[in-house]
C-alpha cells in the first residue's frame, strides 16, 4: 500500500504530463506552468527540511565539542545573521542598498567568484596531469585541446602565419569548434534524449522504483 | 556610495574571504575553514529567505491572498495544490506520518519524467537529426574545401558516435571498427570542449586578481 | 600578420616575469627528463606567475578582429546617428570579467555614434553591474549624455523570458517606469519607442538563461529586430546556429572583447585611453595558455620518460 | 491546411491582377489619400486553447510604391455588440498578423488602417468570426509518432525480457568498477562519497542520481561500507534518504542505516562545493561518485578527489562538462550511459529491455541521417526530383513547432 499508492501518482503524473504537450486545449495547456509554480512552492517548504538538518548537524556537533565545533558555530552564526536581515528587510530583501545587498556584495559574492576562479589552478593541473598520450584515444583528445587552445590565443597565428591565410591555427580552431564538435556533441545529444526517453517510461511503468524508499 | 571607512571595511572583507578561498589551493588549513563555515552559513541562509519571498511569499501568499480578484488570473486556486504538496512534503518530520511525504515526491519524479520525455524528443532527437540531414555539396559547387570536409566529417562523426552508444550489439566486426571511430570522435569533441573552456576559466581568475591588485591594494590604477 | 602581433608594454616587470616563467619551465623540463613528478602546488604557482605578473605589467597585443565580431561591429557603425538601441546586462558577478567589457565597449561605441541607448537587466543580479558601467563610463566618460534623453536605464524586470515575451510587443506594460519611477511616457527618447519591436538593434550580454538565445527566440524572431550577443566562451559555441540569420553577429568570451577594443581604438583613436579590460585580459589568457600548453608537453614528456623507463626494467 | 493555401492564392491573384493595372489609373485617383488594405481575411488559429486569431491581407498598393507612401498599419478588432479598439501597429508591408489576446466567449470583427502622411485609408472589415480551439494539436502528431514508436520498441523489449528471452548488454567499463571500487573503500576502512549533481528532484539526470544510488547503497550495505552523501537540495536529501534506506533493509540490515548519511549543505553551487571539497580533504573517501546534472563545479570536484587519491567514477549528461569528467575522473559515463547505468547494475532482464528499446531508437536515426544526407546531397548536386522530394519528406517529419 505504502509503496502501491506513489507508483500509481508517478504512472499518473507521467502520463499525463506527456499527453498535455499534444493538447492545447484547456487545462492541459496550463500544466507544464502549474507544474513550476507547484514545483517552486515545494521546493520553499523543503528547504525548512534543509535548513532544519543542517542546523540538528551543527548543534549536535557543538553540543559534544566533536572536532571542529567552532566552525559549526561560525555557519549557524552566518546563517541566523543572513535569515535574520533577510526576514526584516521584507519582500524588497533583495533591493540595492538593504543588508542584504550589502552581505550579498560583500560576503557572499567574494566568496562564490573566488571558489569558481580556483577552477582556473585546476584547469591546469588537469592538464597536465591527464593530456598524456596514453593511446590513441587519449592523444586524440591531448591534440585537439592542445590545437584549439593555441588558435585562441595571439601566439597560435604568429607560430603559423606562414601558412596562408584561411589555414592559421585560429581558423584551425574554429573549424574543429565548427565541424568534429559539432558531430560529437550532436551523437551524445541524441543518445541523452533516447536514454532519458527509456528512463522517463521505466519510471513511468514503475519498473524502476528505488527511489521510493521500502515499505 | 558608502561612507569611506565603510567602504574599507567591505573591500578587507572581501579580500579577507578572497584569499581564504585562493589558501585551500596550498592546503587545508583554519583560514580556509572559517571561510567556508562563512559561505555555507550565508549561502544557506541566502536561499532559504529567497525562497521564502520569491516563492512562498510573492508566488504563493500573493497569489491567493494579496491579489484583488479582479487582477487574478482565472486559475489562481491552483497555487493550493502547490501548498497543499508542500504541507504533504513537510510531513517528513512527523515520524509516524512521514512516508506520506512519498507522495509529492512520487508525483514531481512522475512529472518531470513525463515533461522530459517529450521536451528532450522534440527539441534533441528530432531537431538533432533535422540538422544533421543536409547536403554535403550544393549544385553550385561553389561551397569552400575546408566546409565540403566539415559537412562530411559532421555526417560521419555523428553516425559512428551513435554507433557507439549502442548497448545491445556487441562491438565487433565492422560495427566495432564503426564504434571506434565513433569514440575518436568523441575524444576531439571533449579535447575541442576542455580546450576552448580554458580561456573562460581564465578570466574569472583574472577578474579575481584584478580585484585584489587594482581595487584592494590599488597596485595598479 | 605583422600586425596582429605588435605588442606593447616594454617595461622591466614583463622582462622580469617572462623570464621567471621560462626559467621556471626549464628547470621544470630538467626535473622531468630526470623522470620526477611535479607537485601540484608548483603546478598552481605557475598559473599565479603567469596571470598576476601580466595585470601588474600590462602587456597588449593587437587583436584582429574576426567576421562575427566585425559583423556588430560594421551593424552599430551603418545604424543612422541618433537610432536607438538597447543594452541588456543578463549576468552575475562570476561572469562579468568575461561579458561586462563588452557591454562597455557596445556603451561607447553607441555614444561615440550618437545613438540614444535603453539600458535593462533581466538578471536580477545584473541590476548592480548595470550601475557600474553606468557609473564608471557613461558618467565619467560622457557626462554630455544626459539621462533619458540619450539613454535611459529601466532597471530590472523578474519574469525571464516572460518579460522579453511582453516587451517585444509592448514596453509599457512591463515597464510603466524607468528605474527612477519617472513614468515611461514622459522620458522623451523613447516617444518613438512603444515596444522593443522599435528599436533599432538589440545587444544582448550575458551567457545563462535567459541569455541572447532568448533574446532570439522571443524578441528577434517575433519582433523582427536585429540581435547581437556578448557571451561567456563557455556559451559561445551553442550561440553559433542562429549566427548569422537570427544574431548579426557573436561575440565569445574575452577574445572578442579584446578585438571589439581593438577595432574601436583603430576606429576612435580618442578611446586609445579608456580602460581596455579585453585587451588588458589578453595578455594574462596569452601568458596563462602558454603555461598550460607548456604542462602538457612536460607532462607527455614525464609519461614517455617513466613509460621508457620501466619498459628497460 | 488547404484553406489557407487557397487563401494564399487567391491573395497572389489579387496582386498580380493589380500590379497589371495601368499605372496611369492609379496615380490619378489617389492624389492625396491612399488606397485601403485588400482582402482581409480573419480564420481561427490553429491548435490553441482558443485564443488566437490569424489575419492576413494584401497591403496598399500605394506600399509597394518606392519610396512607399504607406507608413505602417494599424490593427483594429471590435468585439460584436462592443467598442472598437486597436490592437496592433504594424511596419509597412506587413501582410499578416495573429491576434493572440481573443476570448472564445466573443465575437470579434478586424479591420486594417493603412496609415500615410497624407491620411488613413480604413479596409473593408471582415466577417463576425469567434476563435475556436482544439483537443489536438495535429502540428505535433509527427512528433507523437516518432516518439511512439520509439516508445512502443522500449515497451516490446521489456516485455519479451520479462518473457525470459536472453539479452546481450555491452560493457560498460565505468560501471563494472562499482564493486571494485566499493570493495576497495571497505579494505581501507574509509567511507565514500556520492554526489547526485547540483540540480534539484524536477530534473531527471538527478532523478537517474538516485536511481543508481538505489544499486550502489545496496552494495553499500552488504560491504558495511561507510556512504557520505553531502547534497545541495532539501527534496533530494529526503529522496536520497528514503533510497539508502530502503537499501539497508534489502539487505537485511535497517539498524545500520542512519538519517546522517545524507546530509543537507546549502543550495549554492559553490558554497555546496567549497564544503565538499573540504569533506573530501578531511575524511579522505577512498571512492568518490560524480552522477547527475554538473556545472562548472565538475572539474573542482575531480581535481581534489584525485588530490586525495580517490577512485572516481562520474557521470552526466552536461554535454559541457563531460569533457572534464573524462579528463580527469578514473571512469566517466558519457551522457546516455548515465541513465543506461540503474538498468545495467541493476541486471534485471525488463530492465535491460529498456536498453535494447533505446537503440531502436538510434537505428532510426542512423538511417535517417544515412538516407537523409545522400537524398540531399544527390538532390541538390544533381537536382535529381525524387532526392529532393525524399529530402524535404524528412525535414518535415523531423520538424518540430
């Protein structure tokens, strides 16, 4: 029963969802926009769920002084602060010139652009760690990062601007950008929409149900 | 814009944060902690008021309390069936109740399976294919070398990629030697990708550093 | 080609760094020949050297501007002075060091043409960058310009591309004011302009959703209106299928940035003095691609050696 | 369809019978006005919940004049039994327009305004018409075809796999490791980590996240292994945990399963990954899973793992972030492996099915893209008839509106 009743909702709720693309008519036509305002409206109440474990975690790690408990501290203090401001500034929370903003500009964007940047060290070290010409396959790849990187910088049309025009490095580039990577992307594109087509119907027909948890 | 000391408060801030990140790249160590305890407790803290107004509040409340009915739209009363998910959501923390919780989940997987289903067929199989179906060379003749060599390699790059996504079939034979082109393919594709990344990755860096020699140390003008 | 290279910027710190970065990659080439890995760390002091030491002493190159970014180029110059055009910043903070010098550069070269400009954001985090180039170049640089006569800025509408599906047809409705509240009907520059179907040239810059494909899609193609796009690299190469019937043109990343400056200094030599972050950013990406590329022919190199040596074994 | 093609004729008949006209007539009677809009049609629009109306017509003659003395148009519509309001304006030449604002409760009559310096020139209205909308929309039905098909084929698999019939599943490397690399974390006594993606439960490649996380926690729970699973969604936290739950009792083992093992960090992508990757420095797992939807924070990921000397095996459907993914992981599901991957772990006979079904799929597709692409070539090098009409055949099956 526990277990009978969501496999019926997802067989529903699927089907459903696939016929209303075909129907223009009335309600049909409104659900793909319901199913995101009810998806939003969810997804707000969850993060009480969210907000609520990260919290049990933290106090729980405090309470017994377990390894690095001051850090849990510095998150909840953080936390209640940006609630805290959050919830007095009103709906405009988020307007030029609150706290909010403030926090937001001098807080949280810092620390969200400079995590992204450090992706630019591990860019390298990937590089130079995994462009090896193990076999065929992986020098393919080495080749093709390496070409299309030189034709985006200046350098990559000086090395070859003895070549005609029409056939430097850049160019080069583009044509790889243009041409093999189109291909590639096209192939994996099409077999993502097959498999999501088979996985949707697996879920659908409720042959794959792990996510529903036991009875 | 804001007062001076201010201002000096939010710029050493910001660096403070800015060279916490960049520290974890020699180690782990204290002062990367602390700025991570920071984000995790301001991120968290930041959805969870954005969610409160933009969804609950303006989408909700709004929605169905603070709207005249004339402004309305005429199906409003569907916003209930939002909340009344969520209610059913939040029913996870009653312990005796809280499998009933499986049944929003049940009907999101159910929807987003259903809606995925055809949005994915239409616009990447069928488009995809669309595309892919053109000719290699006009009458004219007048298409350029490098584009009569692009067409071909796009043409063939695509079948043999597909090739080798087939599960069924075992990779043997002239189908193997197909799927080994196809992941050749593959491979320029994900070196083209990385390789063309770099320079976007780059910047964010260089936007990082700018901030802390220009605007912080004011080393440059 | 002599002149895609001319490099400037000849003082002591580029000699200095480049030779620390040379140095530093021979004695790398000689650990590796004696078969030793690197270290991460010494990996990550490179791409510091290689970026920091390029901002500190500016190097520049002359960048050759390319079709799809000479094609925006050659649409704001042919526009009739006096057209105008809007300007939408749909991006965050962690993208702006790649899209905002375009948005700057679109921003003057419109000025120096005469066209009025409509500023907007559909970005709810691009209502602080607007304000930043308002500041820093349409203040500073043009204080003749004045507001609502020559541009105006509407700030930012939530909606996505909700909002772009009313403009096309209808300005007002979404925007009854400008970002100041003064109502839309009494701002003089835009008694012309009832819908965004009216404007002359649209730029979109950003890279996410919505982003200039959205534009396209809900704009351009129903409203019959031409397109431009500024986007990150990373989104450029999904931009190039609607390149060139539905975007006149497309510029990706910071490398047509720096060519978009370089074509406007040839163009407007008075902005040879202006803040040029494309072309400032071209001389870290240079220097930072070089490292990279130079990591993996060590690395290649470490892979052969030990693949050598254990096949002696 | 054959209304609006009749419509479209008798439209070009109208102008070519007037551009014949002599042009001294013309010029003559319309000395300072000018002429009005011809043939203005309204019909239903089609396949819409009734609220949308298309109209088309043939502009002024006076438009086609160079320089043209017609400026713009003006739509107006009058509801039966109301006032009369405008609607529209249109750039001169325009010759058509969709009304998308009718209500099906009204009647509605449209009239065109050409506008000039010199004055308006108001068309003949057109006939009282009340938009009607439809069950189907037949612009789609290729699409429901094909998707039928290729449907039905997924359905047929997985019904003669249930029948016992033996099916043959290629390998795939990146998760026949999953044991290995399980077994491996429960010799070294360190936990692992799964990270289902930074996309919430409404998109699949999460939902494909979980499935697997489904077969992997089994084997989770038969090692006694330790399993971490820091997330960045509320709603996937209680999927994950209902999951890793029903796992545990599977295996016979519910009191070693715990609500802790999935835990909640912060919805923001680099918040979520500045604590990840402080968990993965901190508590060494000795295998890390990458699955489901990835940004830019893929590349973050990989990198510390593989400082920690984790094995790592990933996967998603991201076309961007593929590329790193394979770069820099031990094993890397690339795209359509990522949802093959439940059913292949999984080894159930009426899910492998579902695999089989997929590549009817691209069967298709491998032909159509064959047959497609010499039709075209052949078509237009040659200009051979049946290429071309073979050609256009297919673009329109695989169009989509």
């Amino acid at each position: 029963m526990r277990r009978d009743i969501p496999l019926l909702i997802t067989g529903i709720a699927g089907v459903v969802f696939i016929v209303q693309y075909f129907i223009p008519h009335f309600p049909f036509n409104r659900f793909s926009n319901w199913f995101s305002d009810w998806f939003s409206i969810v997804a707000a109440c969850a993060i009480w769920l969210g907000a609520l474990n990260l919290f049990k975690l933290s106090l729980e790690k405090i309470h017994a002084r377990r390894e690095g408990w001051g850090y849990a501290v510095i998150t909840i203090v953080c936390f209640l602060l940006m609630t805290v401001v959050g919830f007095s500034e009103g709906r405009d929370y988020s307007k030029v010139g609150t706290g909010f903003d403030w926090l937001y500009n001098y807080v949280y964007s810092p620390l969200s652009s400079t995590m992204f940047a450090i992706l630019a060290f591990f860019v390298a070290s990937a590089s130079y760690r995994a462009f090896r010409a193990r076999n065929f396959e992986a020098t393919l790849l080495l080749i093709a990062a390496f070409l299309v990187m030189l034709g985006r910088v200046p350098i990559g049309d000086l090395l070859s601007g003895f070549m005609p025009p029409g056939m430097r490095l850049s160019q080069l580039a583009t044509w790889i950008m243009q041409f093999p990577n189109t291909a590639g992307q096209r192939a994996i594109l099409i077999g993502i929409s097959l498999g999501i087509v088979s996985s949707s119907l697996r879920l659908i027909l409720g042959i794959e149900r792990s996510y529903l948890g036991g009875d | 814009m804001e007062s001076g000391l201010m201002h000096h408060v939010a710029l050493w801030l910001a660096a403070f944060l800015t060279l916490g990140i960049f520290s974890f790249l020699y180690r782990d160590n204290t002062w990367y902690k602390v700025c991570e305890a920071i984000f995790v407790g301001i991120s968290a803290g930041y959805w969870f008021v954005a969610y409160f107004w933009d969804n609950l509040y303006t989408k909700f409340w709004v929605g169905v309390w603070v709207t005249p009915m004339a402004d309305r739209p005429d199906d409003w009363y569907v916003l209930y069936v939002g909340a009344a998910l969520g209610i059913l959501m939040l029913l996870r923390l009653v312990p005796k109740v809280g499998w009933i919780s499986r049944w929003p989940l049940a009907f999101i997987v159910g929807a987003t399976a259903g809606l995925y289903l055809v949005t994915y067929f239409a616009s990447n199989v069928m488009l995809q294919i669309e595309d892919t179906v053109r000719p290699i060379f006009g009458a004219e003749n007048d298409a350029p070398i490098y584009e009569i060599i692009g067409n071909i390699v796009v043409a063939v790059g695509t079948f043999t990629g597909l090739i080798y996504f087939f599960f069924s079939k075992e990779h043997r034979g002239a189908f193997g030697r197909a799927a080994k082109v196809g992941i050749f393919f593959l491979m320029i594709t994900f070196g083209a990708s990385f390789g063309y990344t770099v320079m976007s990755r780059m910047s964010l860096l260089i936007g990082r550093m700018d901030f802390l020699f220009s605007d912080w140390l004011k080393l440059i003008k | 080609m002599t002149e895609a290279l001319v490099v400037t910027g000849t003082n002591l710190g580029v000699v200095i760094s480049l030779a620390l970065i040379a140095g530093g990659v021979i004695w790398l080439l000689v650990r590796s020949l004696k078969g030793k890995e690197v270290e991460r760390r010494v990996i990550f002091g490179f791409v510091l050297i290689a970026v920091s030491a390029p901002i500190l002493f500016p190097i520049t190159f002359h960048e050759q501007i390319s079709p799809v970014v000479k094609a925006v180029f050659d649409k704001i110059e042919s526009l009739p002075a006096g057209s105008t055009v809007a300007i939408s910043f749909d991006f965050d903070p962690a993208m702006a060091p790649e899209v905002q010098p375009m948005a700057n550069a679109f921003t003057r070269h419109c000025f120096a043409k005469g066209h009025k400009v409509v500023f907007l954001s559909i970005w709810a985090t691009g209502q602080s960058l607007l304000t930043s180039t308002l500041d820093t170049v349409v203040r500073r640089e043009f204080p003749e310009k004045r507001e609502r006569i020559d541009w105006v800025n509407l700030g930012y509408k939530a909606g996505n591309q909700g909002v772009l599906n009313v403009i096309v047809s209808d300005l007002r409705k979404m925007y009854p004011t400008d970002v100041n509240a003064v109502p839309l009907d009494s701002i003089p520059m835009l008694a012309e302009v009832k819908a965004f179907r009216d404007l002359s040239l649209i730029l979109a810059v950003g890279g996410g959703f919505p982003g200039p494909k959205e534009w396209v899609l809900y704009v351009g193609d129903p409203g019959n209106v031409p397109i431009a796009a500024g986007a990150a690299a990373v989104t450029a190469p999904q931009l190039y299928p609607y390149y060139p019937r539905q975007l006149i043109g497309i510029l990706g990343g910071i490398k047509s940035a720096a060519e978009y400056e370089s074509a406007m200094v040839d163009k407007y030599p008075q902005f040879d003095s202006v803040d040029k972050p494309g072309l400032r950013m071209m001389g870290p990406q240079t220097l930072a691609h070089m490292v990279i590329m130079m990591f993996i022919i060590i690395g290649n190199i470490v892979f052969f050696r030990s693949k050598r040596m254990r096949s002696q074994l | 369809m054959l209304f609006r093609v009749a419509i479209a004729f008798a439209c070009l008949f109208i102008i070519a019978g007037v551009a014949g006209q002599p042009a001294g007539d013309t010029a003559l009677a319309v000395q300072q006005t000018i002429a009005p809009v011809t043939s203005l049609i309204a019909t239903n629009h089609e396949y819409d919940n009734g609220t949308g109306i298309d109209l088309i017509w043939v502009p002024s003659i006076d438009d086609r004049l160079a320089p043209s003395r017609v400026t713009g148009y003006e739509v107006w519509r009058s509801v039966v039994g109301g006032s009369g309001s405008r609607i529209a304006e249109l750039p001169a030449g325009a010759n058509k327009f969709t009304d998308e604002q009718c209500s099906r409760e009204s009647t509605y009559v449209y009239s065109v305004v050409a506008i000039s310096v010199a004055g308006n020139a108001v068309s003949i209205s057109t006939a009282p018409i009340q938009p009607a909308r439809e069950w189907i929309n037949l612009h789609r039905l290729n699409l429901l075809a094909i998707a039928f098909l290729v449907s039905a084929a997924v359905i047929y698999f997985i019904q003669s796999a249930r029948s016992g019939k033996k099916l043959f599943v290629r390998k795939i490397a990146g998760l026949d490791a999953v044991d290995d690399a399980i077994g491996r974390a429960t010799e070294m006594g360190r936990p692992i980590l799964f990270i289902p993606g930074i996309q919430d439960m409404d998109d699949v490649q999460t939902i494909a996240a979980i499935t697997i996380l489904g077969r992997v926690s089994r084997v989770v729970a038969d090692y006694d292994t330790k399993i971490k699973m820091p997330v960045s969604r509320s709603l996937v936290m209680t999927a994950a945990r209902e999951t890793i739950k029903a796992s545990y009792m599977a295996a016979g083992r519910p009191d070693a399963y715990n609500d802790d093992m999935v835990s909640y960090v912060t919805d923001e992508q680099f918040g979520y990954v500045a604590a990840v990757d402080g968990i993965m420095v901190r508590e060494k797992p000795a295998t890390c899973f990458y699955l489901g939807a990835f940004f830019a924070e893929s590349l973050i990921l990989a990198e510390t793992g593989n400082s920690v000397g984790a094995i790592q095996i990933a996967g998603t459907a991201m076309p961007a972030q593929i590329p790193f993914f394979v770069a820099a992981c031990d094993f890397a599901l690339i795209g359509e492996e990522l949802f093959a991957a439940s059913a292949y772990l999984s080894n159930e006979p009426k899910q492998l099915g579902s695999l089989k079904g997929q590549d009817v799929g691209k069967a298709v597709a491998l032909v159509v893209i064959v047959v497609g692409t010499m039709a075209a070539t052949i078509g237009s090098a040659w200009d051979v008839t049946f290429m071309n009409q073979l050609w256009s055949a297919l673009k329109v099956v695989f169009q989509t509106n």
